[in-house]
C-alpha cells in the first residue's frame, strides 16, 4: 500500500467515525408518567458485587430478579409503595420494581441546578435527558 492511500484509508474511516458518533443514542422525548430518582447507595455498598441492588420482576423480597438496578431509575410519577416496593421500567420499558430504599430523588453534585428527565431514546430504549434551565 501507498502512503498515500494509507492516509486517504484513514481520513475515510475517521470521517465514517465522526458522522457515527454524531448519529449516535440520543433522547428523542420525554418519557410521561415517570420521574427520574438516583440509586440510594454507598460507594462501598455500590462495590459490593455480592449483593448487588436488582430489579424485582414483583413488590417483594421473594420475587425473582429483573435485572440490575441502574444508577438513575425511571420511577412511576406518584406512586406509593407496595410492601417496600416502587413500580420503574427496565431499559427496555419492561416493567420492574426496586426497593423504596435504594432510591433517592435526582441530584448532581457538581451542579445543584441540574435537572434528570425520563426519555425515550433514538433506539427504542429508555433514558434519560438533562435539561439545561
């Protein structure tokens, strides 16, 4: 290969890289009936790879995992707890329910204005978005 196509190879690949990243995940709206909460942990109880905080496929201890429990959650708008419980959607909007406990309202260190919102995402998953106001 030429040095010349070598570098025509590269800015090319580059180029397919950056147009890629530009079209990549993003919220295309807000997901309605859901408030963003944070995960209610510790670092040391977030390391805790033991017993790490999940999902529950029902509102109880007993109930199967859904999966593990993210950093933000999506937990309904208003709803009250069921023995402990609170209703949120997994990624792919299945419904799941988390442990009261684990989760705090939304809030940023760094910027105490900062706001969390509950979105759908450019693939069909659930997210978030971070207004600026």
């Amino acid at each position: 290969m030429t040095k010349a196509f070598t570098f025509v190879t590269f800015g090319l690949a580059l180029a397919s890289l950056s147009s890629a990243h530009a079209a990549g995940k993003h919220p295309v709206r807000v997901l309605p009936g859901y408030t963003c909460m944070a995960i209610n942990q510790t670092d040391e109880q977030a390391m805790d790879f033991n017993h790490p905080a999940m999902f529950k496929s029902a509102p109880s201890d007993t109930a199967s995992d859904a999966g593990l429990a993210d950093v933000q959650m999506a937990i309904k708008t208003g709803a009250s707890p069921v023995n402990g419980y609170l209703p949120t959607l997994r990624i792919d909007f299945k419904p799941a329910w988390v442990k009261a406990t684990l989760v705090k309202p939304y809030a940023a260190a760094a910027d105490p204005k900062a706001r969390c919102v509950p979105a759908v995402m450019s693939d069909g998953t659930q997210g978030f978005m971070y207004p600026h106001n």
